[in-house]
C-alpha cells in the first residue's frame, strides 16, 4: 500500500486499510535498519500515532516538528519517500532525522534534545504575525522532556500568545529509562490514565504554563488515537493542548519490546572492524580506578550504557549520576563535586558537549576545577548526519584557558591518559572515537603536553597526526610514500593544548603537514599554523573543508571531507614532482 | 561596626545592633557602587536577607552560592573584605561577583544565571560522599529562575538524593521585569503571603520535585528573616526547602527604588568618552527597517533596554519577544521563525551568547537560516571580569559553517552592515563593543567578505584589524610609526568570514600583523595564519592570551593582555632594528 500512497488517499483508508498500513510500515522500518542500521525500537512505537496525525491534519501545510528527531521513520515513508528508503542512512540516501533539504514535510531539522517546544512556537508565532492559518504540532519522548529547554519554552507559552500541540509521546525511556521528577510525574498522571480516573486530576503543571492537558492511554490504539487528535485538533484554535499519549517502543517485535535500550539504535558491524570500542576502555579503567580512588565520580547525561559506564554505575551507585537529558546540569554538578574536591567525570559525545559549551568555560574551566570531560563519538560519527557529527570539539575547546586536551592513538593510549588524569590537578578533555581499530606495540609515558615521534623521515616532511583516525591515515600514506622513497616522519600529537613546543622547535623539516579527525577552523592544525606563523616552514592542514557533514559511511565520509591518506600522500608526491 | 567585625561577633549581635549593621553596609555598597560603578539595587535588596543568613549560619563551613553573584556585595562585606571593599571592581581590587580566588567564604565563582541549584546540589552531593555534615544555600533571582538549567537540577533533586536550602529571592525584576508562566506562578504564592493564607496552597510544583516550601513576605525585615532561616536550618538535615523570600529591589534607597532597572547596574562615565552606543544604533536602525520591511523580528533574553532595543519593543510589540533569561530558547525561536520566512534579530551580549553554542551551530546554521546575530559587548568588557569578557566569540562562532562574521569599525559601518543583513539570505552574526569612540568620514559600500583599505603602506608591513577597538589601536601605532619613517598599510577587516582572499592574495608586504579584540586562539588572527600557511610570509597576531582576563578597566586590559597600540608599535620597531 505504501508505494505511490498519497495523503489524499491516506485520509480515505478504512479503520482496517490504516492498520494494514500501519504493519506495512512497521514491516519497512524493520526490514530496513534491520539492513541499513538505524533507530529500530523509538521507530516501531510511533507508527500508529505518525498514522493518525497524517489522517487528521494535512501535511506539509500543517507542521510537525519532532524532538530529537529519530522517530520519524513512518513520516518519512508517509510523506513520499517509500520508494528512497532502501538508502535510509547511506551517503546520498534518506537521512535518519528530519531535513528540510529533502522533503517540504520536514518543516525543522532536529538532532539534539528539547528543541521542538521552542520550535514550535517560533513557527506558530511567524503563522500568527503572517496572518497564516494551520496547525502545529511538536512531538517529543519523555527524555526530551527532561531537557531545560523545554522548561524556557513551557515559561514562554503565554507571553508568546500562540497556539501549538504538543505530544508528549510517553514510552518510559531516553535510550536508558528515563530518570528524574518530571518522570516520577508522568507515571501518576498515565497511572490516572490507567485507572481511567478524571485525566487532569494532577495536570495542573501544564495548566500553570498555560497548556490545556489530555491524554491517551493507548498510544498504539490507531482508533483511539485518531479519534483523540480529531478532537484535539478543534480545540487548537482557542488554546495550546499538550496530549500525554503513553506508547510502547519496540512495539510489535518482541525483541524490541523486550529490550528497547539495545534496540533504540542499531548499528551495522563489518565484518572487519575490530571490536574494542573506546567506550568500553574508560569504563573498564574508571572503575579500577575509583576502587582505590574514593574521589572518582561518574556523570552522564542519559547514555550510561553507550557510555561504557553500566559497570561502574552498578559497581559505584553513591558515586554514579546519570540526571538525563540534561547536559549543562551534568557539567555544573562537576564542577561543583570538583569544588569540593571530588575527581569528577563527565562523559559525553562530543555533539552533546556543545550543549554545555558555557558551563564548561565559566564553570569548570574559569574555576580551573580538575574535572575530566570523556568526550566520545569525537570526529565523523558517520549515519546520524550533520546533528550528530563530532567534528567541532577541538575548535570549540581550543580557545578555553586552562582546559588540557589530549587525543589518544589507540585504547592502551587512552587508558593512559585516564590514568594521567588522576594526578593533572586542573580541567581536562580526552576525545576519541567509537572504535578502536589498531593497537600500537609501542606505548610510551603520558606526560603533561608531551608528543610522541612514530616514525623518523628523511629531513623534509612531518606528518603530525592528532588521534587514532588522523594516525592511522597519516601512516597509510607514509607507507605508501616509502615505496617512492620519500621518509615523512610521523608524530602522535597527542595532546592538542598545550603543544609540545621542545618538539615543534626540534622540527627541522620545511613542510609540516597536520591531520586531524576534526573541523579545519579552529582545530588542532591551526594551532601549528600560528605556532609556526612567524618561522619559515611550509604548513599543510588535512582537516574537514568548513561544511556541515551529512551522512554517510565514516571513512567514505573523512575521505571525501578532506582527511585521508590519499589526499596526504598527493599532496607530497605533487609536490615533489612540482 | 564593619571595620574588623568577625562572623563570631555578628552571632552576638542583638537585633538593634544588626539593624544598624544593615544601615552600614547599605550605605557601604551605596557609596562605593556610585563611586566605582557595579550592582546596586539588586545588593541594597539584599541586605537583611545576608545578615540573616551570617547570624544563622557558619561560613564558610556552611556554604553559599549565589545565583549570578551579581548580589553577593553584603556578603563580600561580612567575609572580611570590608577594608578592600573600596577597591571593587577595578583591577587588583575586590571583584564584583564570587571568586574562589579571593576567599575561602565564596565556594563557587558564578557570573551567568542559572547555575546556583546545579552548584548547590553537586556540593551537598559531595558533602555526602565525603561524609561530611553543613549546609548548603544557593540564592536565586526569580529572573534566573527562568532559565532551563534550573529545571534540570530540579528535576535531578530525588534522584541525588541529597539536601539543600534554596533561598528564591522574588524582587520581580531580571534587570527589566521578570517575564514568563513561572512568574506569574511566584506571584500567585506571593499573594498568598499577602492574605496570609496558608502558604503552601499552591505550592505543589515545587513539591512535585522534591522540595519542602516556605516563604517570608518581607525578606526586608531582618526579624523575620532571622526567625524562619532558625527555624527552616534545622529541617535541613531531613529534606530540602525552598524558600520564598520577596525582597524590594533598591531597598532604601527611593531614586533605586523608585527606578531599580536602570539602577541595576551603575556605569561610572569617564568625561572624555563618546557618547554613542551601539546599542543605540541597534535599535534605531532596526526601527526604521522594521516599519518597510514586515519579515522583521527582534528576540532578546531579558536585557532589551541594555540591547538598545526599548523603542523596538514598543513600536513593535507583536514583533518583539523578550523571554526572559532563556538564551538557548531565544536561539531556538530565532531558527524557526526563520525557517517560515521571518528574518529574526536576536540581540545579546557576547559573554551570554556562549550559552547557545549547540543552537547557533545546529538550529541555526545547520539550517542554513538567516537569523541575524547582534552580538554586543564584545571584546573585553572590563569591570565585570572573567565571567562578563566578551572575548571568546570569535573563536566559537569562526568554525560553524554558513556562518557570516561582520565586524564594523564604527556605528556608522554598523548600521550599513544591518541593512547589508537584510539581504543576506542565510546566518550573520556582527560583534561589537559598548561604545564607539570614534566616527570614520570615510565609509564605503558593504559587500560581504569585502574589506576596506584605510592607509597605504610602503609595503612592507600590513595591518590587519578586526572592529573599531583593534582599528584605533592599529591607527594609533601606524601614526607613531610614521613619526619613525615606517608606514605601515592599515586594513580594516571587516569581515571575519568569509575573509577578503582577493585582497589578501593582493598583499606584497612580507610582515602581516592581525589585531583583534578576541582571543588569540581560534579568533580571527589564526585564520590569516592558516590562509599564509604554506606562503612566505611572516605574521604576527596581536590577540588576547590564553588566559581568563579579570575584572578592571577596558583600556588597561587590552594592553596588559596583548592588544595595544605600543605593543603593535614596539613589534615593528624592533623589527626594524633587530
């Protein structure tokens, strides 16, 4: 049904085609991250009420806008794109998150928690001072929900005089389950819903900030949810209704029901990939750590697991905080725990860290309090696309006195630097990617700033290379560059501030080429580019062209962004024969 | 009484003498803000309310944070900083906010809003760990109680399972009036105490997220304040409270009770400063544009006066958001009214506009929307301090895609670069100081990445400066090196991105000195130093090191942190004859 199936004839299916449908869709989604990788469990939840809110409302000229955006699987095949979502995630192919680019139903691109509250009402206040006339609808989980931002939306409603329909699609869970009061909230206000007693016995919260509250119990009830929205969608021209609608993630595929926080996403191994995964290093050396050292504490902000904290959490529950979706609250809290004296850290991926970006200066930083930022996902993170790469945090990190940022080689590296952070008294970042694919044999002493040398050239060229990604390219092309008989030394610039200058005034070599897994402005290249601003080298930067990434493979990605060994060994033999 | 007086002596007071006390430091804070400039109807609210907590609890084994810090005067006072007291704000003297640095009595450095409940629980939270036994107070504006980050902390209260005592000090103002439902709400309560009704009739969202609620309806009155603190310490040990506490802002004081918003934070006027603000401009141009052209919207986060934006406001309310101190939420609105068709002006300072970091870069820029950032107080901005500099934007605006960085030289150019964004389809952020201190009779034609000659050289040194600050400082260098026979071209750059690469490849002189109000680090100096990377030039980046810049007078911190007339000069002449 879903091939060619337009809106218009959406809105003219029977209750029994819409079901038929909604399994169709489910069947898709499955098929297809099942191939493609992807959000599996967030996606099977929502099909029936993304059905519903296509029979009510007329998209693309109603808006909907959703809260982080990965569930929007069954809009993207309702709103024309069946035919493309065979590509869901592949370079070229359909984005695993709404995008304006792609199709006028996509009305606000999301990526990050608690955006759709504010971005519904801008979009409802430009309907209103346009004098337009349509809905608009925001759809979010309950671990968005946790997120500040949607507080300074929700204190904003009445001043901004507009009218939105937030659905609160209520399903226990972040990607772990959702944690805090507002959830303790949630869960009497569904279990009112359960008993089928006066539904806004306890909303008066919502009511404050100017929200007339209902709800469904059933969310996955494609009738009950129809006839809901149908209701709702009159009273949208007097006031704002945020609709409570509890749904089950993972619904119809019992291994998704069963477990939903390994489900939430789905990733595609090779067959060839080494499996270590950076997360599992800090999480394993964190807790041998904190045995002995009684000032260690973790922070996550709803990703625990992801994280490679699960143990330690398990292992250190009075020393372990997970507060959910909120990413500032976790810096603030360490560093105020490092105020007092406590060894703080926070990890995080580095898309997320640009959340905290001014707590991280003014609080830790300014303070100089030693808290450590685990900043993981760093570089291309590859199918989640622009929202979710972790190409900036080495320029937007570089620029804060007293931060330290070191960037491992590999995990034994990174286990090093963990330990080094024990004894650095002052702020720190490690940033590393998902997977570790190369040991080194050779492992050296961490210590404050210093670099270490791979391999030697031959006097002209030096290759630095900023983390196991830019290493491992760098290498590639030296190698490569041996069978022309051209030495470029290769140096592990392991720590990106401060840089080891006795090193970079050692260099004799005239070109000095830089590789990193991280934007060209601002990153770890430009550092050399000024240190060297005022000597007589030759300086070349492999770093990611000043674009926003989509998705994608990650090394077809680094490839065609600028940083791979190719493009490094060209530059050299060019200019060589030059 | 001030002079010597010890924490333990003020236990012993008795009311008459507390009184007299308050008086004391009233006049204190009065005296010397009007002299040194700084805070002041926000600390003449809170003098009762201080002293009541100095009788009630131990400092500094019981621990205060304060929300913003702006209103942490009183406390400087009774912490043994009355006799350097006379040194505020200005270099080398008492700073203006909470500095670990300066005393063991201030526990935690703030300077942006919102952080205190986040601080305040990671130290109780710590205190647990630690096994140890005091209290923990954060004091809070019902301004920044606005802002998500509140929330968050909030919603984490239960699930960290610790105890701390809020003091929510309610005087209705941010420095404009306090906006938003959350507002309305501490109203709602605040009448209660009003009628004295039972005080916790409505005070179940605070219960809702763990807290026990209680209130004072004159935190003024210092018995009163006395009395229930006494009372609500011992409830510490089982739970946390939040207590209400309606305070008159500028107590004492009728021309700042009378006008607390302007008298919220003093400016001491030197004599021979300009007048003109960019704020002005700001606002006045705006206006005009704004009456032809319909698509324009101004958003700011509680400072529209200080933005210059008063009239806009006015002339144009239904155009016009304020909403509070939400800089995150502003951003987000800022996107989406953009995405249908409206072109947004949100107005900040720079050190505030850290705060959005992850939007500007996702929201906005990722979407390629033409949300036009007008970026005030850049640059160092002198008394405030290191929380307040606005000397980090450069660097984490330079490496977000899409991104357009103007950077006039005077209110004039200003003004033609806001007309210039109302044809720019996509993001425009423009930077600039408080003041313009001098009008250019030149001004030439705006197109973007398009710099501007302001002298010619005789080719062997080029001035690059970046804003009004850095182009008088390189003028006033490029006219003491003409009384040596040296001149030097001075350029004004007014575009940080895209950079003018027509005229930079057009450059024949050897040495390129680049000036900035900015950090050194990832600002506009290290883009040049890329761009020359691989050619045969020497720069030389004038730009502020790599350290937080205090709190002292504008013109002394440039120089002392790198950016100067003399430092630029003596570089050249050395040079010379070196």
């Amino acid at each position: 049904m879903l091939k060619n199936l337009t809106c218009a004839q959406l809105k003219r299916m029977t209750l029994k085609e819409l079901l038929a449908l909604s399994e169709e869709i489910r069947e898709t989604i499955t098929s297809t991250v099942l191939k493609n990788g992807g959000h599996l469990s967030s996606n099977l939840g929502m099909v029936e009420l993304t059905v519903a809110l296509y029979y009510v409302f007329d998209f693309p000229k109603d808006k909907l806008v959703f809260d982080v955006g990965h569930q929007c699987y069954t809009h993207k095949l309702l709103s024309g794109r069946f035919e493309d979502f065979s590509s869901l995630r592949q370079r070229g192919g359909v984005s695993g998150f709404p995008k304006r680019e792609e199709s006028n139903y996509d009305c606000y691109n999301t990526g990050h928690a608690g955006t759709s509250v504010s971005a519904a009402l801008g979009i409802a206040k430009a309907r209103d001072i346009k004098g337009e006339d349509f809905s608009v609808i925001a759809v979010i989980g309950d671990g968005s929900f946790n997120n500040g931002l949607v507080y300074e939306a929700f204190n904003s409603l009445r001043l901004l005089n507009t009218n939105i329909l937030l659905i609160l699609n209520d399903n226990g869970l972040s990607i772990a389950p959702t944690v805090g009061s507002m959830h303790e909230y949630l869960e009497i206000l569904s279990e009112d819903f359960a008993h089928n007693e006066k539904k806004d016995r306890h909303a008066k919260i919502f009511e404050r900030f100017g929200f007339a509250y209902d709800g469904v119990y059933d969310g996955n009830n494609l009738e009950e949810m129809i006839k809901k929205l149908t209701e709702v969608k009159d009273r949208l021209q007097t006031e704002s209704v945020i609709l409570h609608v509890i749904t089950k993630k993972g619904k119809g595929y019992a291994f998704c029901e069963d477990d939903p926080e390994s489900t939430h996403g789905i990733s595609i191994k090779k067959t060839d990939s080494v499996s270590m995964e950076y997360s599992q290093t800090l999480g394993k050396k964190l807790t041998a750590l904190a045995e002995k050292d009684k000032r260690i504490v973790a922070v996550t902000a709803a990703m625990t697991s992801s994280l490679g904290l699960s143990d330690f959490f398990e292992k250190f529950p009075k020393r372990s905080v997970d507060v959910g979706i909120c990413e500032e609250h976790a810096t603030v809290l360490c560093a105020s725990m490092a105020a007092e004296g406590l060894k703080p850290y926070y990890a995080v991926y580095s898309t997320f860290l640009q959340r905290s970006y001014d707590e991280i200066l003014i609080d830790i930083c300014s303070q100089n309090l030693p808290v450590t930022l685990c900043v993981d996902r760093a570089g291309v993170s590859g199918a989640d696309g622009e929202t979710h790469q972790g190409v900036f945090d080495l320029s937007f990190l570089s620029m804060i006195p007293n931060l330290v940022i070191a960037v491992p080689k590999d995990v034994n590296e990174f286990e090093r630097m963990i330990e080094f952070s024990t004894v650095l008294n002052g702020p720190l970042a490690i940033r590393y990617p998902r997977e570790c694919k190369r040991i080194f044999r050779k492992q050296t002493e961490i210590r404050l700033g210093e670099w270490e040398k791979i391999c030697e050239g031959d006097g002209k060229y030096a290759i630095l290379a900023c983390g196991e990604r830019a290493l491992s390219q760098s290498l590639a092309a030296a190698e490569h560059l041996a069978e022309h008989n051209i030495k470029a030394a290769v140096i592990n610039a392991r720590f990106v501030k401060p840089l080891d200058n006795r090193l970079l005034d050692s260099l004799t070599e005239k070109y000095i080429l830089t590789v990193e897994d991280n934007a060209l402005i601002g990153g770890f290249g430009t550092l050399i580019d000024t240190y060297f601003a005022s000597k007589d080298k030759i300086i070349k930067n492999f770093a990611y062209a000043d674009k926003f990434i989509p998705h994608g493979g990650v090394n077809e990605l680094m490839k065609e962004f600028g940083v791979s060994a190719q493009a490094i060994a060209d530059y050299i033999t060019t200019n060589e024969i030059g």
